[in-house]
C-alpha cells in the first residue's frame, strides 16, 4: 500500500499524529510506503512507513493547525534517501 502526500514551497511534510498512528497499524497487515510529492520541484520520495516514523521522531517538530489538531512538520532536508525525480509528461 502507498499513501501519498504533497508538500509546497516550504518544503514541509506536515502530517497528523492520528494519520502516523493509522498507516503504522496498516504497516502492521501490508507493506506500506509512505510517496511524497513536491510539485514546485517536480520530484518525489517514497520510503516504508517505518523509515519515515524514525525520521520524524529524530527530527520532527509538534506544530498545531489552526483548528488545534497536531501534526509533525519535517523538513525535506531531513527526508529518507535523495528525491527522484518526476519522469516528463507523468504531472
């Protein structure tokens, strides 16, 4: 299974603990990978859900939306492995 998200411009994969919590029980039944995509950039990262978790409890910080629901912000600096780049006429 792959669940997908995108990040603008800055940079920031911002994801909600009830959403890490979901996709860690479903890595429990299946493979699951967790795809981001940066549009500005036209590129991509996609790594198993357990490497992302590491990465952002190393280097994740606690934000809030405005609604008061929380999430994790990671910076792409601190994303799993080089991104890839999107092949021509697959946007």
């Amino acid at each position: 299974m792959v669940e997908v998200r995108a990040i603008g411009h800055d940079n920031t994969l911002k994801i909600k603990h009830e959403k890490i919590d979901a996709l860690k029980a479903w890595e429990k039944l299946a493979a699951t990978d967790l795809f981001v995509y940066h549009k500005p950039k036209n590129v991509y990262w996609q790594a198993p859900i357990s490497e992302w978790v590491k990465l952002l409890k190393a280097h994740g910080e606690d934000k809030a939306f405005s609604d008061g629901k929380t999430y994790v912000a990671l910076h792409t600096k601190n994303f799993p492995r080089e991104p890839k780049q999107v092949p021509d006429g697959e946007t």
